[in-house]
C-alpha cells in the first residue's frame, strides 16, 4: 500500500482552508469597511464606545483637572452623548496620558475618527510585520490576524490594545539590531502592563542574560519622559490613579477572564486571589526562560509567554486578547497542516458568531484564550505535517 496521501484529498484540505481563510477574512474586512463608513456619519458610535474614556480624560487634561475624576469624567461623556448611565474611567496608568491628551483638544467625533484611524493602521502594520518576521510565505494566512475577532473588537470599541499589540510587534521586530528602539516600543505594552506580566518577566530574565541593558535603557527612557509630561499637566495623576483603582466600582466591577472568575467562584471579597495566578505564572516564566536560554527565540518562545500571560492576566477583556495574534500567527506560518488552518478560521467564525448574540462582558467568553493557547500548542507540534518557520527578517 502506498504511504502518498490523495492529491485529490489533500487538494480538497487545501480548498477548505483557503475557503475558511477566505471567507472569515471577507466577512472582517466588509465589518471593518462598513464601521469605517458609519462611524463618521452619527455621534452615536463616537460616543458611546470605550473610546470616549480616553477623550474624557484627556479633555480634563486640557482643563488641567484630573483626569480620573468620576463625577467630572461622567460629565463630559454625557455632555458629548453616552446614553447609558454608566461611567467609562480611563484605568491605563498614568504615563498613557499624554496619549490621551491631545483628544482633549478636538471634539468628539473629530477625535473618534483620528483614534478609529489610528487603531486600524496599528492593526494592519502589526500584521504586516508579523508576515514580514517569517519570511512574507506566500500565502494568505496572515488574513487571520487582520480578521482576528478581538482586534475587530478592539477596533470598534476605541480600546489601545491594539496599540499594546503594535508595541509587541515593533519590539520583536527590533530587538536584535536596534535594541533601544525595541525598548521603547514598550512603552507601549506598558499602556496595559497587566496583560504582560508573565512576558515581562521573562524579558528582564532575557535582559540580564544577554546583557540587552539598551533594550532596558529605552524602555525606561520612554516611560519615564512620558511619566513626566503627565506630571506637569496634573502633578496629582499617580495619587488619583491609585484612589481610582482601589475605589469600589473598580475592585467589585466583573471582568470576564479567568482570574476574576476563579476569585469570585473560591471568595468574592478575596482580591488577592485575582492576583494569584499572575504571580505563579511569573515565577514559571523565569524557569521557562532559563531552560531555553541559550537557543531563545522571542518570535516563538515569547508567543508562549504572551498567551500565558493572557490566560494568567488578572483581569482582561475579550478585545485585549488581540495580543494573541504574533502568537497564532508564528503557528499558522509553521504548520502545513490545512485543516488546522481551517480549524482556526472556524473558531473565529464562532467567535464571530457569538458577539452577535451575547455582550463581552458575559461569562461565556472565558473559553476563548484557553482554545487560541491550545489550538497554538498543537499547530507547533513538530509533526509530519509541520515545517520549521522561515528565518526571521
């Protein structure tokens, strides 16, 4: 008997892939086309999106007020056509100010296009780089990134994790030749440093190893000076970030990733328990590092570090999982496996199709990071049907 698998076969994986491929990409990219459209025409979607968080705050920066002001921030966002009672506080620390504030200085929709803008070229860049680190293959899996259901969450909802994700692409993009600069695009990362915990540990293991002390060097130089300007525009911002972390709304508030839900599973009232998991998984990313420490690779070593991150994170939402997409896309570039492929295309698709029927603030999305780190684990197994990644550019 023959051991060749059926070109008829394999050319029908192949058809079903780049169907799944095709199709789940079509359906993002006329949801994007649509939203960029829309979003323009009507002050509804401007304000009533996490983005009018970040034009809130940095109008108060413009008052020189602060800008986690809740009853002043609620203002504002009512003034400009929330509809909904509740009040959307920036929670990005203070050196992420100066990113919000020249918003301040635009009216809402104005400066709703200019973010939703900005937010889709963070999101086709990262992708493109990503493409660009293995090699540009010839194929169309990297549609995946760009129909990724988080990003377009992320994308529709004003949120700056896709900035995060830009700043985790420049920085594996950078890291080997122009090391202060892949520093600095951390400053990015760090506009939400609980999603990176368990990578961030990892790194300072890497830092100290390599003697990498450039790549720190930038890393502190752009939050440090970004630190500073928040500072001479409200010298109060770290005493007034920390009051409106520790405040009720924010500690009690359900945010559905698994760390909260294990919390509020064992004992509500037990805050430290959010916090549990992250810390483990950092100390396990030292020993991870140290194992591999003299053949690391941060394109595909640090995708395992980012999702566990992601899984560990103390709290995140379903658009911060865009974080995900170097990860899934190292594996989708490594596997000749089609139905793998096709596999990921579906699991986006129901994705896809849950968001149209349940908010992301419910519960039933804690299945997703676990399904992306092991659809990820499997599709890097080195079997038969798997190929080492092209060099890095």
């Amino acid at each position: 008997m023959s051991s060749k698998q059926d070109p008829s076969q394999t050319r029908e994986r192949r058809d079903l892939a780049e169907v799944a491929i095709a199709s789940v990409s079509g359906l993002a990219f006329a949801f994007i086309a649509l939203y960029i459209v829309a979003a323009p025409a009507t002050g509804y979607l401007a304000a009533n999106r996490d983005f009018i968080s970040y034009w809130a705050a940095g109008r108060q920066l413009v008052l020189h007020a602060n800008p986690y002001d809740r009853d002043a921030v609620s203002a504002l966002e009512h003034s400009a056509g929330v509809t909904t009672s509740a009040v959307l506080l920036m929670r990005n620390p203070p050196w992420a100010l100066p990113f919000a504030f020249p918003l301040g200085f635009l009216n809402v929709r104005v400066a709703s296009i200019l973010w939703t803008t900005l937010l889709l070229a963070a999101l086709l860049i990262s992708v493109r780089l990503v493409r660009r680190l293995h090699g540009s293959p010839p194929n169309r899996n990297h549609w995946l990134g760009i129909a990724f259901t988080p990003a377009l969450i992320c994308l529709t909802m004003g949120q700056t994790s896709l900035f995060a994700l830009l700043g985790l692409v420049l920085f594996l993009r950078f890291y080997r030749h122009r090391q202060f600069a892949a520093g600095a695009a951390l400053w990015l990362c760090a506009l939400k440093p609980h999603l990176f915990l368990p990578f961030f540990a990892g790194l300072l293991a890497w830092v100290i190893a390599s003697r990498s002390y450039r790549l720190l060097a930038g890393a502190v130089a752009a939050i440090a000076l970004s630190s500073a300007a928040a500072f001479l525009v409200w010298p109060n911002t770290w005493h007034d970030y920390f009051r409106m972390m520790r405040s009720p709304a924010v500690e009690n508030d359900f945010v559905p990733c698994l760390a909260a839900a294990a919390r509020l599973w064992l004992d509500p009232q037990a805050v430290w328990l959010q916090y549990l998991p992250v810390a483990l998984c950092c100390i396990w990313a030292l020993f991870y590092f140290w194992l591999r420490r003299r053949a690391w690779d941060w394109l595909t070593n640090g995708s395992v570090l980012i999702l566990v991150s992601l899984i560990a994170a103390p709290y995140s939402w379903l658009y911060d999982q865009c974080l995900a997409i170097p990860a899934l896309l190292d594996a989708a570039f490594h596997t000749r496996s089609r139905n793998l492929l096709a596999l990921l295309a579906f699991m986006i698709l129901a994705a896809d199709l849950e968001l149209c029927l349940i908010k992301v603030s419910s519960p039933l999305w804690l299945w997703t990071v676990p399904a992306w780190f092991a659809w990820y684990l499997y599709a890097r197994l080195p079997s038969g049907e798997n190929t080492i990644r092209p060099p890095a550019i």
